[in-house]
C-alpha cells in the first residue's frame, strides 16, 4: 500500500479515559456510556468516534462516485447507526446502518450510487465480511 495519510492517536484509560491526537487537533475525554454502565455525560466513546468517521468517509466517497458518473448528489447527508451488541457466544460486535439522504434522486440511480460507494469506502472495505452493514436510501416524501 503507498501510503496517501497518515495520523496516529493515543488514549489513555480506555473508555474512561483521554485520547489525543499527535497533532493535539482531537483531544478530549471519552466516558463509557451508561447503557454499558458507565456515568455518560458530556463526552464522547468510541462508538460516536467511529460513527463520525464512517459517515464521514462514506460522504466523501460519495461525491467522487457522483463526480465520476457526472451527477450532483445536492444537500446529501450520510448518517452512521453503530450499534455495539453481543453474540451468541457472549463475545462483543459491532453493526452499522448507513442512511444517505441524496435528493432528488431517482430510486435506481441512488442504490447504484450507495452500493457503488460501499465497494470502494475504506471503512467499507475493512469492515467488509467483519461486521454487518445495513445500506439504507433515504427518499423524500
């Protein structure tokens, strides 16, 4: 792989901890939630964090399927559901739903965009056959 990026984080006590960028731009406190027995609060977990990301991610690539098929995806959004769950074996997992609102777009020419999108998405491709991700096209009504 020719490295495009790269960026390392540090966090301490887990998630009830800090985690810190090398360049200090994220650096905040992290706070388990009380679903997990935690105090919550004001702070974020690592879920949020990988939300933020895959939504993010999935956004940007996007627009360059959008670009390359000379569309114009308008006000879209991507909204990232992650859901931390158990197994049948007691063992801790991870799923996803990804809701991208593209308006305006034509039902057919919005699946082909998000599926197309999800074939190429780094996050897409390294949760791929990992964890189960839920591709959802938002319509206007």
């Amino acid at each position: 792989m020719k490295t495009l990026y790269k960026t390392e984080v540090t966090t301490t006590g887990g998630r009830n901890g800090q985690t810190t960028s090398e360049d200090g731009v994220l650096d905040m406190k992290l706070t388990m939630p009380k679903e997990l027995g935690g105090e919550g609060g004001e702070y974020s977990n690592p879920e949020q964090l990988f939300a933020a990301g895959y939504s993010a991610c999935f956004g940007s690539t996007l627009e360059v399927v959008a670009k390359k098929h000379k569309l114009d995806l308008g006000d879209y959004s991507v909204t990232a559901t992650v859901e931390l769950g158990k197994t049948e074996e007691e063992d801790l997992e991870l799923s996803v739903i990804l809701d991208c609102y593209i308006p305006g777009v034509e039902v057919e020419t919005g699946e082909e965009l998000v599926n197309e999108a999800h074939e190429i998405c780094p996050y897409s491709r390294a949760t791929m056959d990992n964890i189960d991700v839920t591709l959802n096209l938002l319509l206007d009504e």
